[in-house]
C-alpha cells in the first residue's frame, strides 16, 4: 500500500532536492505523524537526507508571539480573580472551577474565529430568546444550580444566568489585560494576537503544512498570509468518496481547496504519483467486519484472537497494523490481551490518569490527612493508614512499609501515635507520618503545606519507582506530581483563599480531566493509538475497539454560555463542526485499509442499549453492495474453571489429618453439616477466614462478640462477681437508672471487641456507623435486661464458661473417642431447673422447631436454625451428664433447659427463649405436637444417638468429603475461589 505520508515524501523530494531540506518548516496538526514522514522521506531518498523543521500548527504560532501560554489551572485562577474583582461575587473556586473552564473555552473559541467580542456580547445580552432555557442540558442545568446555590425557580435561574450574560464582555476584556500585563495569554488570544499583527518573521524558505482538516479563522488567515508571500504549500488527506457535495466529512477540505491549493492534485503533482488511486481508495473492495460484544474487556480481549489471525503480518510488517482505542481507558486490558509471539509494540495515546494507581495513591494521602489524622494531631485511625501502606505505589515511597503494615496489624494497633508510626524508621517514612503544619486543617497556609507534602511523597515515589519498567507508572507519578506541584505554586501566588473540600474537589477535576500521554518510537511494531493519533497515518491492518454513540465521536455536545444559534451565526464552533472532524477521523482512517474490524458494546445499561456508531451505521448504508460488511456478536465466554469442585476421598494425607483430629467445636460440626468441604477446608487443612484489620467495620460476628461481651460484664455487675449470686429485679432497676454504667460496659466491650486493647485509658472516637451499632446494642441490652427482670430472682451459675465432655462412637469398624463442647454464653438456674441460655443477635425464623432428623439434616442448616439447635443441645447435655461439669456447674443433677435467646424478640411480654421440638414419628404430619423441652434429659439418648452417627460419618475413611448441593451457600463460602 502507497500511503498518504509516503506520496507527500516523493512529492517533496522531487520539488524541493533530496539532499538538503533544512530551509523547511513542515508543520503538522500534532506531533505523531513527523516522525512516519521522516521514515518516508528516508525511505523515499533511499539515503539518510537533512530533514526538514518540525512543528506543530501550535508551535507555530507560539514561536511568533511574546506572550507565553498559561497552564489551564493558571487561567482558571486568575479568571476567578477577575470574576470576583469584576462583580463581588463570593461564590466559591470549586464551584466556578467548571464554569470557569467553560468560559475559557468560548474566549479561546471566538479568537480563534477572529468575533467580533464586543458585537458578539452585545447581541448575547440582548438576546431575545434568553427567556428559554431549552437549549440548556439537564446536567448544564445541574451545574448551574450548583454554581449559583439553589434555586426556586426558572425566573431566578434566568436572572442569574442573565448577570453572567451581561458581565461576560467586561470579564473578556479584564481577563485579557490581566493576562497580557503578566506577558500571558491562553491559546486563542495568543494565536489572535500573533495574524492581527500581522508577523512577519517567518524565516524559513517554505512552509508545508500537512493533513489539515478544519481550520480556526487565526489558521486560515496564518495560511494565506504565507500563501501570499510565496512561503506555504499544502498537502490534503482525503478520499474523493467523501469529497462529494453534502458529505460530512469532506466538508471543510472542500472550502479549502481552491484558496489553499493542493500539491497532490492532478496538475501539481510530481509525475511519478498516482493522484487518482491516492485518492479513490475508500470505495475499493475491503474486508470488513463489526462486531459488538456485552463488555469493553471482551473487545480488549479479542485483541489476541486478532492478532493471531493476521498471521506472519504480525512478524513481517508490523507497521501496517493499529489497534486504535475509541475508548482510551481500554489500554491496559489490550496490553494485557497482546500475545507473547507479538514483538515490539509502540504506543501513543492518552490513558486517563484518573485510572491510574497515581489516582488512588493521591487519595489515599489526603484522606490520611483530611480524615485519619486525630484533632491533636497525636494519632491516626489505622484504616486511613492502612490505605496508604497497602497501596501498590507505597512501597516506592519506602521499602518499609511492608513491614509496617504487618506489625501495626499485628498488634492490632487501631489508633497508632505518630510516635509508633515513626520510631526507629526512615526518613520517608517519618515524612509520611510527621507533619510540622499544626492540627488546622483550613486556609491557605495549610493548603500549601499539604500540597507540598503531596509534593513530597510524589517525588519519593518517582525516585523509587525509577527500576519499574512499565512506563504507566513513571508517566502517572510524574503527571500526578505536575498538577500537584502547579497548583501548590498557584495558591501560593494568588489571593484565593482555600479549604480542605475546595482542595479535594480542584484535585478531583483537575485529575479527571488529565490523561497520560504515551509517546513511542512510530518506525517499530505494532501501533496502538487514540483516534486524534491516527491523523495523517495509513494503515492496512485496522482493529478500532469501543466504536459506540458516544465514543465516535467523542465528547460532541453544545455547553457553552453562548447560545448555538449565536455561535452558529459569528461562525464559531458548533456541535456541527464537532460532528464533521470525527467523521473526517473515522473515514481518513478506513480509506486506505484493506483489513478492518470494528467492535462496539452492545450491553444494555441504564434501560439503554448500546449503540454502533452513527459513522458505522452511515458507511454501512452507503456503501451498499459495494462493501460486503459481516456482521458478527461475540457472546460472554463460561466462567474460567475452579481448581476442582469434586469429592475429596479420605486417604493418605486426608486420612491421617482426620486420625489426628481429638477434638471437635459444635462449630466444626456445623461446618460439616453446611458443606463438608468447609470443614475440610477449614478443620483438616487450617485455612481460615482472615480477620478484618479494618476497625470501622462492624459485622455481625463483631456485632455479636460485642453484645456478649457487654451482656458479660452487666451480669458480672449483677451478680457481684462471683458464681450463684441472686439476680433481683431491684438490682435491675437499679443498673438501669444508672445509665452510665451500661454506657461504661458497652465501650470497655467495643474497646476489646473492635478496637483490640484493654487500656482503661482508651476511649473510643466513634463514626457514624459505629455510633448507630452502639445505639442498637444499647438497646437490645435495655431489652434483655427487661426480659430478664421478668423471670427474676434466678441465679447466674456461670457466664462465657468452657465445657467439655468426651464420646465414644464407631468408625471404620473400631470404637473411636472424641473430646466435645465450647463456651456456654451464660448458664443461669430458676427454682430446680438450670438454663443454658445461647444469645442471638441475628434475625430469628418464623418456620417451625425441627425435629431430631432436621437438626441433624444438612438441608435445614439455614432454613430452621438447625446448626443453632444442635449447638445449645450439645452444651446442655455436658452440663446434664458429664461428671466433670456437674461438679462444678451441676453438683445436684437439677433438669437442663436448652434456650435461644433472640434478642430481637426479646421484647414480646410472651417470650420464652425454652427450645421446642417436634416429636419423632408422629403419624399426622399436619398437625405435629411440639414439646417444650424443661430438661435435656428426655432428648438426650435421641441426640446422643444421631450425634454419634454423623460423627461415624464424619471419620469414615469410606466416604468422600463431598460438596453441598445447595449451591446458594457457595456464594458467601471463603472457599469458593478455591473449589468453586
């Protein structure tokens, strides 16, 4: 394939020599195509030849201007200045931040089209059609109303808007003297600036400008003024299919042609080039394909299945082939879908930074400051500073942060002093953590502190990160510590003041609005790119991943504060002429390919479905039978396997864990009964649930362990410390009136349950969530004491006690003894009868009690508190029967009352937590008596019974742990990924 870049080459070697180009100015819409024409022209000469001058139409016109272009968070500061100085506004920076940006672009806008301002304001405040604001957008209206406070009503909406209207003209020119008395402008006014002046020192003997599609008035006017000294030349990219009248796409090279003409046309150009095939080539036979997928990562994915099919042209030609992203925040997945067998790879394009690890490790910085940094400054809240330490980017801060994230939650240390953070660590380390700005955290001087301590830990991470060799994180880090950096500087300078939220936010837009450029050398490998990139490069091989409505074309829409029919009549930028310049993208990149696919996401989402592209949409209508285009759908593949789902057979190495096993917990049994490979998993092979080092987050076994804990430390209270004290109604009444009391047990409780210490001297700073936990427990603690006031006096025998008894039972042919029991929540006694009462803090079930087969029936674990049953019958047997705990807890042999204690129903006046169950083999099922159970004594043979049997199984080496058939209890198992 003759590419564009190619022909423009043999063109300028035949007009201009092949032995010295220095006396040229080659000037591009950006920076990536100079370096395939310098290819080109080396490969033209067939020699190396004195290249050309490179620029890009942006260099251009900043070499001839004393003014220097701003940073975009310069400009926005300073017209935030001017603003405020201009109408007294005190509305904030954060909320001007956008509409700020907004106003930039319309300057930058009409100077670059040369209007006219002081006519265009005029005709804007004077603007009939302002009393209809149809022409604003939902979202326009969203940030509107957030840029003036709220509003009532359209009239005051109007007004408002109307004050900025009429304050826009006088705001333009203020904004321009402030920047130009400071040697500043943003690009509009520079470019304005640089033709109305008309410059003349363009130096070079010949300015070529390449591949232009729509021209800025400032442009035109550039163009023709070199034009008319004999200085420019002009090379078009386009197709004769797109050229035809009424064709978005060619609509603006049309009107260029005859004022700028072209050095390829049929009467310019050099002999030897081929102007009709150059440009007839969109409407040659291609093969093409679209394809829409459910997901972005399947398109990503696809890449590999791509590649491979293009066969040797991977090795042999590389260059013919792009991957061009339409959605840039694709790059990471295609570079990780690329085959091995794919050699280099050059990538230019924007990766946005806010989907960098750069981005999160800035946010986990400032809320390390902003929140988990204590009033005093003393301590900080271990969650905040576990997001930085376990940050992916942390370890190029320093190298020891591993080894202080493992000790800090080693020790459980939820509240670490600075000190602890800081003592005997390195300086990196003591910089994250020691800060000399005081405990404020507002103003201005604390902004600029904060921003140089992000400034700090930015570069520390640059530095440390110089071995890593993706590029990503060298490009973020450097970008991240730009913006931070700049905007430290412009605090610093100007006069706005500023707030930790204010910070947060500019940091937030700023970030979003940034991307990571990615620049590579274009002669090697495969191309991947972003559609701006692809300008002027041809290419045979064409893959463009995401080509929705919405990404092609990208970013198309009107917000502006000057109204599309006024900007449509001073010929400014329009939603129209947006539109054009990505049709002329889609179709320059198609032209010259002979192998193109195009996929787009065909997901439903929000009630809509995705979309192709209006361009593929259009190109396929017009083509016609000329291009046959397949069309194919790429369905979401199964789920990769799990490491195996089968039963595990209790031999070798299994065998002798289970000969080993001595001892069973009624939560081992439970496993068991819930899903045999839990209880391998877990009792045989010792992989457990990790502990949550976060101390924020409250589950219900942490909910659990606290109320337990509280109920504890109340009844010890009660009972006076000591075993078979009375528990009077008085002593009730008495506690509850002194609510200090609960309130002192419930935070010892949190302090041992949640936040891990038994320092008298702690006291918990709760969060919201925490506090509304606290709330509830107090409250089903007032609850509990209620109930139990009702069956007062009774006597606490023993709280949060341990007991065990030993059984024997069969398997594998021989008697076998195992030791079994576990921690009784309180054991209380009433008359002649004792209780072993289990709380629970959970959500009771309104199904009825099971019977003996159901406690032991695995089918039932979740539906009829099964598990629970067999737990409470299995303590108050030990205590009925083994000697051992009669001696200590039983002495007279008195009846054992199994009892759930709900506490949320703890409320009801009837309530009783006595367990019941059904009897066995009752002949009408429809009608099943269900007994109270006073005295474990009369299940106890029953229970003892199937007990043993599921034991008998549980060690017999014949039966395989085998998985459960309700696979809803997969989805919560901290074994899935495991077994699947």
């Amino acid at each position: 394939m003759s590419t564009f870049l190619q022909n423009v080459a043999k063109d300028i070697l035949t007009k201009h020599g092949g032995e010295n180009l220095a006396d040229i100015a080659v000037i591009f819409p950006n920076k990536r195509a100079s370096l395939f024409l310098n290819q080109a022209l080396y490969e033209e000469a067939g020699h190396a030849v004195w290249s050309p001058s490179y620029f890009t139409i942006s260099d251009l016109f900043r070499n001839h201007s004393s003014l220097a272009v701003a940073g975009q968070i310069d400009l926005v500061f300073r017209l935030y200045q001017a603003y405020v100085r201009l109408t007294g506004s005190d509305e904030p920076l954060d909320h001007f931040y956008s509409w700020g940006q907004l106003m930039l672009s319309d300057f930058d806008d009409l100077d670059k089209n040369l209007v006219d301002a002081d006519k265009l304001f005029i005709n804007l405040e004077a603007w009939q059609e302002m009393r209809d604001f149809s022409f604003l957008s939902d979202q326009q209206r969203k940030s509107l109303e957030e840029f003036f406070g709220k509003v009532e009503t359209d009239t005051v909406l109007q007004q408002r808007f109307n004050d900025i209207w009429k304050n826009l003209g006088p705001l333009y020119h203020a904004f321009r003297k402030d920047l130009r008395d400071n040697g500043l402008a943003y690009e509009g006014m520079l470019y304005r600036d640089v033709v109305e002046h008309h410059v003349t020192d363009f130096h070079y003997k010949h300015y070529i400008f390449i591949g232009f599609n729509l021209l800025q008035k400032v442009e035109q006017r550039l163009f023709l003024q070199l034009k008319e000294v004999g200085k420019a030349e002009f090379y078009w990219d386009y197709d004769n299919y797109f050229m035809l009248q009424g064709h978005e796409a060619g609509r603006y090279i049309r009107q260029y042609l005859d004022r700028l003409p072209n050095e390829l046309n049929t009467e310019r150009a050099s002999a030897d080039i081929d102007t009709d095939k150059l440009y007839n080539r969109l409407s040659e036979k291609k093969d093409i394909t679209y394809i829409s997928a459910p997901t972005e990562d399947i398109q990503a994915r696809y890449v590999t299945t791509w590649l491979r099919g293009l066969g040797d042209v991977v090795k042999t030609d590389p260059r013919s082939v792009a991957i061009v992203l339409c959605d840039e925040g694709l790059l990471q997945n295609v570079i990780h879908s690329l085959p091995e067998t794919v050699g280099d790879v050059n990538i230019t394009t924007g990766y946005p930074l806010s989907a960098t690890p750069a981005a999160t490790l800035i946010g986990a910085l400032l809320a390390l400051r902003l929140q988990g940094l204590s009033k005093d400054g003393r301590t900080y809240r271990l969650a905040y500073v576990n997001q930085v330490l376990r940050h992916p980017y942390a370890k190029f801060i320093s190298e020891d942060v591993t080894v202080l994230y493992e000790n800090l939650n080693a020790s459980k240390t939820f509240f670490p002093s600075t000190q602890q953070l800081t003592v005997n660590q390195s300086d990196a380390i003591r910089r994250l953590f020691i800060h000399e700005d005081g405990t404020t955290k507002q103003g201005k001087a604390f902004t600029i502190s904060l921003l140089q301590w992000l400034s700090d830990m930015l570069k520390l991470a640059g530095i440390g990160s110089r071995e890593e060799e993706d590029p990503l994180t060298h490009e973020s880090i450097f970008r991240m510590y730009t913006i931070v950096n700049r905007l430290r500087e412009v605090f610093a300078q100007s006069e706005v003041d500023s707030t930790p939220v204010l910070l947060q936010r500019l940091l937030s837009q700023l970030i979003d609005s940034t991307s990571v450029p990615f620049h590579g050398e274009p002669a090697l490998g495969i191309q991947i790119m972003g559609v701006l990139e692809t300008r002027n490069l041809d290419f045979d091989h064409v893959l463009l991943l995401s080509c929705n409505e919405g990404n092609m074309p990208k970013g198309v829409n009107d917000a502006s504060f000057i109204p599309h029919s006024l900007r449509k009549g001073y010929e400014m930028t329009t939603i129209e002429n947006k539109v054009a310049i990505y049709s002329y993208y889609f179709h320059s990149l198609l032209q010259r390919a002979s192998d193109i696919t195009l996929t787009y996401n065909n997901a439903t989402d929000e009630g809509r479905q995705g979309e192709m592209s209006r361009f593929m949409l259009q190109f396929m209508v017009e083509s016609g039978q000329k291009q046959n285009i397949r069309r194919l759908t790429m369905l979401s593949g199964q789920n990769v396997s799990p490491v195996s789902r089968v039963p595990i057979a209790k031999t070798g190495a299994v065998a002798k864990r289970l000969r080993k096993v001595t001892s069973l917990s009624p939560s081992a049994i439970n496993r068991y009964l819930r899903c045999q490979l839990m209880f391998y998993y877990n009792t045989l092979c010792g992989l457990y649930e990790q502990e949550d080092d976060d101390e924020q987050e409250i589950d219900s076994k942490i909910f659990g362990d606290i109320f337990h804990r509280t109920a504890e430390l109340i009844y010890n209270e009660l009972s006076g410390e000591g075993h078979n004290k009375t528990v009077t109604a008085e002593a009730i009444d008495q506690l509850v009136k002194e609510k200090y009391k609960i309130e002192a047990f419930l935070d010892q409780a949190f302090r041992e349950k949640l936040f891990k210490t038994d320092r008298a001297d702690f006291h918990p700073r709760y969060n919201g969530l925490q506090l509304l936990n606290r709330n509830v427990l107090k409250l089903y603690i007032q609850r509990l004491l209620r109930l139990d006031k009702a069956n007062t006096p009774f006597e606490i025998i023993a709280l949060e006690e341990s007991y065990y008894d030993d059984l024997t039972f069969e398997a594998n042919g021989e008697q076998r003894t195992l030791t079994l029991g576990g921690q009784v929540d309180r054991l209380d006694k009433t008359g002649q009868r004792l209780r072993v009462v289990d709380y629970k803090t959970g959500q009771p079930l309104a199904l009825a009690p099971p019977s003996m087969e159901e406690v032991f029936n695995p089918d039932y674990v979740d539906s009829k508190h099964s598990i629970y049953y067999l737990q409470t019958f299995l303590y108050s047997s030990i205590i009925r029967n083994s000697p051992q705990a009669r001696k200590t807890a039983n002495p007279n042999g008195e009846a054992v009352a199994p009892a759930l204690l709900f506490i949320r129903q703890a409320g009801k006046t009837s309530y009783n937590p006595i367990l019941k169950i059904k009897e066995d083999g009752q002949e009408d099922a429809r009608r099943p008596v269900y007994k109270e159970i006073d005295d474990i004594a009369c299940v106890h043979d029953n229970f003892t019974q199937h007990l043993r049997q599921l034991l008998g199984e549980i060690f017999d080496e014949q039966r395989p742990f085998v998985p459960t058939e309700h696979k809803e209890r997969c989805s919560t198992c901290i074994y899935k990924n495991i077994c699947g």
